[in-house]
C-alpha cells in the first residue's frame, strides 16, 4: 500500500508503507529500502509489481550517514538548510573531531611517588593536561579509591589545557 500526505498546499511523493512478496522474492533488496529507508515510491509505479532484482528506476543515494541514533544522512541535512529561511551560507563540516588527550602535568612525578603531591596538583601547570577539540567541554575524574575531584575544562584544540585542583 501506498500512502501520500499533504498540509496546507504542500505536497509529498508517496511512500511504500507495506508490500508482500510471494514466490519470486528477487525485488526484496531494493523495495526493502523504499520501505525502510521511507523512500518516495511514486515514480516506480507499475513496475513495483513485476518483482525483478534491479530497481526499474534507480533508488538515490543515501549519502554520508551522520547520526546513526537518529538515522540522519548528510542529505537530509542539507534538505532541511535549503528549506530554511535566513541569509548567508552554511557549511556543514563532516570531519570527525580529533581524539582527545591527556597527558601527566609538568613537574608531576612519576611511580612510585603514587600520585601528585599537593604542590604539583595546585601548580598552573596542572596535575593533568587534556587535548581536545575547541571549544568542547572536557570532564576529568581523578581518584584515589577514596576521595574523588571532578573537574571540567573548555578544549583548546591541539593546545594542552591545565587541570589544576584546588585546595
């Protein structure tokens, strides 16, 4: 079955909401995607009924997939910034943020001191410094099996931020 919505002027292709197979199910591949993936399905018309293993028209792209919690591609995306109002122009940055880091503070000492005195945790070089992105909010627990210290600092890209503790 086919189904096609409209509000107020606008106007959808129609979707595949359900389709059997009997017999020959050469044509599962590809009608599978129209229904999965919510793809129109008025074009293919007639032919969604003579079952064959290549789509009669060809099915678009997906793109790059984004979000997979979402199941939102690059296209969709850029479908949605068309549709917007606004001036200027939008870039949608697909690079993956470069994993964060974290490395021993200068001046902190190494085993078998078992951990930073409290003079290396207050020094403005930090107990730890982190690597992240710019701008990204980075959350640091240390630990000693007892006590805990959470503390949050802003990323500075490549640029190592200080985790300093308080007394």
């Amino acid at each position: 079955s086919a189904a096609t919505g409209t509000a107020a002027g606008e106007t959808t292709d129609a979707l595949l909401k359900s389709f059997m197979l009997a017999g020959d199910t050469l044509a599962s591949g590809w009608v599978s995607d129209l229904l999965l993936d919510e793809l129109p399905a008025q074009r293919f018309g007639r032919a969604l009924l003579a079952g064959t293993a290549t789509p009669p028209v060809a099915l678009p792209s997906r793109g790059a997939q984004v979000c997979n919690c979402f199941d939102v591609c690059e296209p969709d995306i850029t479908a949605v910034l068309e549709r917007s109002s606004g001036s200027g122009s939008l870039t949608l940055d697909t690079t993956a943020p470069a994993a964060p880091g974290l490395a021993l503070g200068s001046g902190v000492g190494l085993a078998p001191s078992a951990g930073a005195t409290s003079t290396e945790a207050q020094a403005g070089t930090g107990v730890v410094t982190v690597t992240g992105e710019a701008g990204a909010l980075i959350t640091v627990t240390l630990s000693d099996g007892t006590n805990t210290v959470t503390k949050t600092v802003t990323g500075n890209g490549a640029t190592p931020v200080p985790v300093v503790l308080t007394a």
